[in-house]
C-alpha cells in the first residue's frame, strides 16, 4: 500500500526535533517511533496514531477517527484519522501529541 507522502512529510516536520525520534516502514506505509515505540503513522491517506487503550474512546469520540483494523478486528489503543482530520496543523498536532502523550509512559525499547 502507497502511503500519502505530503502527510509524511506533514507529520516529520511536526515531530522534527524531539529525542528518539525514527521511521520504519510497517503496516504497509510509513511509521513514526519514539524510542522505538511506535507515536503515529500514515497508510495511505489516513494518519495511524496510538493513543493506548485508556484513552481510546476518547479518542473515538473525535471528528474523523475511526477504529484501526488492518484484520478485519479493530485494534484497541490504535486509531485512523481521516485525511480532512489532519488538514489543519493544529488538528494534526493535537493528534500527534495524544500519541506522543500515551509512548512517554512505555519503557524504551
């Protein structure tokens, strides 16, 4: 799968500078890691962020998220967020940073 390379570089800029930061090719699109936990992703035209089981349903309940289920099963603690959500550079940062918030709490890898 081709990922949207406009929003990958989107998402690089906008996590440009921060400790730990890498990218890996997984999922079939391009994936952003903190200390080798993953924070966000792009597949296709949507933005992938991990936001961890607890804030789930928060994060459901915002404009343009739907479950991520890459099987089928949707995968709790991971969400897709629409291309319209991640238009606006304060909306794609506010979702860069819920996965941000929820990877500082795991152990490097």
């Amino acid at each position: 799968m081709a990922y949207d390379e406009k929003l990958a570089e989107k998402v690089r800029t906008a996590l440009l500078g921060l400790n730990g930061m890498s990218e890996k090719k997984m999922f079939g699109g391009l994936c952003f890691l903190m200390n080798g936990n993953m924070v966000a992703g792009v597949a296709g035209e949507r933005l992938m962020v991990r936001v961890g089981v607890n804030n789930h349903e928060r994060a459901m309940k915002q404009k343009h998220a739907t479950p991520m289920d890459f099987t089928g099963r949707p995968m709790r603690g991971m969400i897709f967020v629409a291309a319209k959500g991640t238009k606006r550079s304060d909306t794609l940062a506010k979702w860069l940073k819920m996965g941000l918030d929820h990877v500082r709490t795991l152990p490097k890898k």
